[in-house]
C-alpha cells in the first residue's frame, strides 16, 4: 500500500514541532543515561549503620532497590526517544534537498521563531516576499515528498 505524499499543511506542522522533537531527544537520551548509571550500579546509597542512624542523620536519604522501577523508566524512555528519533530523520531527509539559504529561512521561521517582519529586515526583502519564499520552499519539499512515496 502505498502512502500518500505530504501535503504542506502536514509538512509545515512537522517543521513546527522539529524543535520540540529535537530538544525531547535530548531530554531522552540524557534520562536514559542517568538509568543506565543506577543500573550499571554507579550511584550508591550513603553509608549508614542502620535504619534508625537514619533517621537522626539530616540529608541522608535511604535508598530502596529500585531496579524494576528504573527498567520499567527506561523502557518507557527508549520508546519516547525512538519516537523522537524517527520524527527528527524524517525533517532531516527533508532538509538535506535544501540548500544553506533555505534552511537558514527555515530555521529562522521554525527554530528561532522569528516574526516575518524580522526575517525580512534580515535578508533586505519586504515581508510577502519571505512568505512566498517559505511557501515556494514547502512545496519543494512536498515535490520531495510525493517522490520518497512513488
């Protein structure tokens, strides 16, 4: 079954969330690299002599074994980063038929979240011109689209 090609609505919404996915992969990866360092048994819980030592000690926090706890995190933490990851490769399939001046228009609209009166005071144009250079760049990736799914 073939699936249909993007249209630019879709296409303009994936480049919105481009960002979000991007700094969740992040937030991801550095989760799952904490788990891995309590399951790989780097940290360690406090030296105490008993429970009630505990108790009377300030800051000192008693550790359970938590590693069905930390499994299950990391699990669901794979699953966040692999969704992110796919999404990310997707935009970046797309941004690599770009050249530097696109991108650079791309990432000032989508990233940076620059206003268009902005972007067109940064490259000398007046503001529709920027909208139809963005509009002109959706629908190349849109032609990208249509060929990824022929």
């Amino acid at each position: 079954m073939k699936v249909a090609h993007m249209r630019k609505i879709e296409l303009d919404l994936k480049l919105k969330l481009f960002k979000y996915q991007v700094l969740s992969l992040i937030e991801f990866e550095e989760k799952l690299v904490l788990i891995n360092e309590e399951l790989s048994g780097n940290i360690h819980a406090p030296k105490i002599l008993g429970y009630e030592e505990a108790k009377v000690q300030r800051g000192t926090r008693i550790f359970k074994n938590n590693i069905l706890e930390c499994l299950e995190d990391e699990k669901y933490y794979i699953e966040k980063r692999n969704a992110s990851l796919f999404a990310v490769r997707e935009i970046m399939f797309y941004l690599q038929e770009l050249d530097d001046v696109e991108i650079d228009l791309l990432e000032r609209v989508y990233w940076f979240e620059q206003n268009y009166d902005r972007i067109a005071e940064v490259y000398s144009y007046d503001k529709s011109t920027i909208c139809r250079k963005k509009e002109a760049i959706l629908q190349k990736l849109q032609r990208v689209s249509h060929r990824r799914h022929i």
